[in-house]
C-alpha cells in the first residue's frame, strides 16, 4: 500500500476493509479485528447463493456501516461525505463495492500488480489488463477467506454473469446522451460480447465530431440502481427535505428571474393595451378627418409593428413562467412516483 501524494499534499492510502497497515511494516496488511467480520460475512452471504443486491441489502438492514465510513472513521479519508447526509448513506451499500470486495484476491491473501496499466506513456488514461498478465504474489499477508469459499463464491459470480447477459434487456435504450455533444449513445458488444454504450456522433463521424465516450452496461446499470436506492432511502426518510433539496438549487435563481419575467409581462400587457386604445382614437381621427391617409398609414405600420413584436414577448414570457411552475410540479411527481417502490432491487424497461 503505498502513499499516495496528489499537487503535492499526502493522501492517506485506501486499504482494503478488513485490512489495516502494519504500523511497523508500512506495506504489509495486518487483519483489521474491528472490520474484518464484514469482509467474512459478505464471502459467506454469497457463497450461500446471495447475489451482490441482496448482500446490498441484507447489510443495510442490519445497519453494517459501508467501507467509506470506516475509512472516514479510521484515516479521515473523505469525511464531508457523511456531513449533513442521512442516517441511512452510512449503510448504503452498492453492488460495485460488494462485487469488487468479492472478486478481489486481497482477501484470499494474495498481492495483485499490474492490473492497470497506462494507455501510453503520454496519456493518464488506464486501462485494465487482462487477468492472464496480472502478476500475482500468493501468500502477502494473512487471508481472510479459504481457498474452497473463494472458488464457490467464483463459479456463483460467473453463473450470474453468464445468465444476465444471455436475456439483457434494452432498458436504457433512447435515454442516453453524450455528456459532450448530445447526440444519443447507442447500444455495441465488445469482442467478448460484453455490453456498452458509445456516442453516436462518434461512431458515426470519428474523433473529428466528438471523441470516444463510451460507459458498460455493467457500470450504468449499478450506477444507476445505486441512485435510485439512494433516492428511495432519502425520500423516505425526508421527503420534505428532499423535495426542497430537489429545487433549491436552482429555486434563488429562478425567483429572481420569475420577477423579472412577471414585470416584463405586465409591462408588455399594458402596452399592448394602450395600442389598442390607440388604434381606436386614430381610426376615429382618420373617420373625423383630423388625421390624413399618409399619417394613418405611416402610424399604422410603426402600431402594427410594435404590437407583433409585444405579442411575441408576451407569449415567450408566458410561456417561461409556466415552464418554471411545471418544474415544481415535476419534482413532486418525481418524489411522489419513488416512494411508490418499498424498495428498488432491479432495473426493468418501461415496455
Ligand atoms: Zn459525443
């Protein structure tokens, strides 16, 4: 485990739960006796056939606080992330943590490297590389799983995978955007028929358009049922708190800019008035004689025009009021629509 400096500054090393740092050996892992039954619970919940979501939920029922926590807890790593959260975010484990903690050969006792590697020498990107390159030190430090366990935990892991891939729905199709261009992500396999989503302008037009964005199924999917869960455990317990929270960011700005408009739109309405009020004493001139057919047109076409373009800001105006009214609205169908669900354990498209 060794430390990590960032511009500069230390950043205390992220070691694995379970595990803590030999303060006598900085970089050998010694059982952490406090953290350790979290690790041994999780092999054992999925060697009897739990997958990572049930674990998920099985330890925030038994309010098993998650390894962020811990590692605010022990090392100050990340603290504010807990400040002014609920309750709740200390237990919320998500199904990439328990997978990783799974399928991570720390706990079988073994040291892995070279699992990443740089894209170039040039770039900062990595890229995982394939398992058969890893180079693998056996018997680092003291294991926190059996051989047998981890090998039942495996073929579970792998049974799962096979069979999610073979009926994978298209449950994100038509609602993916590139974070850069907009343009739509659109569904491609890998070689090893793995699932991910790339810009569309991309494979379409090439680097030129756009450049190579592109996130796996995999990801998406437990990032996205993470949120939601996340969402649900926040509605429930504060829904007040969250629909507040759910408009507040942009409430101030738009407060303003509501006045802004409704003085704008009485302003336009009462112009628009006198127009009319005014067309009716020209054309009683016109009919009195008192106003000349030259004059009348002249004046009706600098009136016409005015009155054209204060029906245009009148409806734009309008219309933006609304608009601002109808996000209210949506974010309390939004909240009144999660609290709906007890509890979100999968993803399923709408059709
Ligand atoms: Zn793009």
């Amino acid at each position: 485990m060794k430390a990590k400096f960032k511009n500069g500054e230390y950043i205390a090393p992220v070691v694995p739960i379970g595990y803590k740092i030999n303060p006598a050996e900085k970089n050998r892992l010694v059982v952490d006796e406090e953290t350790k039954w979290i690790v041994e619970k999780i092999f054992a919940l999925a060697a009897h056939g739990y997958g990572a979501n049930k674990i998920c939920r099985t330890l925030a029922a038994e309010k098993v606080p998650i390894p962020a926590w811990w590692a605010s807890q022990k090392n100050g790593y990340k603290t504010n992330i807990f400040e002014g959260q609920p309750e709740g975010k200390k237990y919320l484990w998500n199904i990439v943590t328990v997978s990783k903690i799974l399928q991570n050969e720390i706990y079988l006792g073994n040291t892995v490297h070279y699992q990443i590697q740089k894209l170039s020498y040039k770039s900062k990107k990595n890229i995982k590389r394939p398992k058969e390159d890893w180079m693998r030190i056996e018997n680092t430090h003291e294991p926190l799983v059996d051989r047998e366990t981890w090998d039942l935990v495996q073929g579970h892991i792998n049974s799962r995978k096979r069979s999610r891939k073979d009926d994978e729905p298209q449950i994100f199709a038509g609602l993916l955007k590139c974070g850069e261009c907009g343009w739509s992500l659109s569904a491609a396999n890998t070689k090893n028929k793995s699932r991910y989503y790339r810009c569309t302008q991309y494979s379409a037009h090439g680097k030129e358009a756009c450049s190579l964005h592109f996130i796996t199924y995999n990801l998406l999917y437990a990032f996205v049922l993470g949120r939601l869960q996340y969402w649900l455990m926040a509605v429930k317990e504060n829904e007040d708190a969250i629909l507040e929270r759910l408009l507040q960011s942009s409430k101030k700005q738009r407060k303003s800019e509501n006045a802004r408009d409704e003085k704008e739109l009485k302003k336009a309405q009462k112009r628009r008035q006198e127009l009319n009020n005014l067309f009716a004493k020209m054309y009683e001139d016109r009919v009195k004689g008192l106003l000349d057919e030259e004059n009348y047109s002249m004046l009706s076409v600098k009136y016409r025009t005015e009155q054209q373009q204060l029906d245009e800001i009148i409806k734009t105006v309008s219309a933006r009021l609304e608009d601002a009214k109808a996000e209210t609205d949506d974010a309390k169908q939004w909240v009144d629509l999660i609290q709906k669900y007890s509890a979100i354990d999968e993803l399923t498209a709408l059709f």
